[in-house]
C-alpha cells in the first residue's frame, strides 16, 4: 500500500473524528511497519562496498552510486560519485528496476 494512501485514509478518519488522535497515530505507524515504510522500492538491490566488486557482479552493466536514502543514482563522471555519505555501488540496470532515478544535476 502506497505511503500517500495510508496517510489519506488515517486522515480521513481525522476529519470524520470517529476515532482520536492517539488511536490514528497509532493506525499509521502500524500500517507504515506493515507496508515497508514510506519507500516505494520493493525491488532488494544487491549493494557492494567497491566499485570493483560492483563491476565483477554485473558485467555488461554501468555501475553507479546509489545514495541510498534520496534513491538517486550518480555516474562516474559525477560529483557526487562514491562521496555521499550513505550510498553503495550498485548495477545501473537494478537501481532503475528498484524505483531508484539518476541524478539531474550530478
């Protein structure tokens, strides 16, 4: 279930006050444990420590960094190539398979 849904349906019951606040807030975070959180990447991505062993598991594949909580990818040519704090190197074609989009700026 979509993070957006769970949000407008604990809204819902808000405006309608059929049940209270404290009830509501705790409905949410029950249905954001059972729907994985707020990420819509449900595809687990192989993630590696160094561009080398990221190159050996997908051969004929880019490997790019992926800054994990953003869900951006960069390539190597970019700025922020293996420099954000938490990324790993990951195949391009699994990034994009997982939900994960390229970096607009680099």
């Amino acid at each position: 279930m979509p993070f957006n849904l769970v949000f407008r349906m604990a809204e819902k019951q808000l405006v309608n006050k059929t049940i209270g606040m404290k009830r509501i807030f705790f409905i949410f975070l029950c249905l954001l444990i059972l729907t994985g959180g707020a990420s819509s990447r449900s595809f687990a991505l192989e993630q590696f420590n160094s561009e080398q062993a990221a190159q050996s598991a997908c051969p004929g594949d880019k490997v790019v960094w992926l800054n994990i909580p953003t869900g951006v990818y960069h390539y190597k040519w970019q700025r922020w190539y293996g420099a954000t704090k938490h990324g790993a190197y990951v195949c391009e074609k699994e990034a994009v398979k997982s939900g994960n989009r390229a970096s607009k700026r680099g």
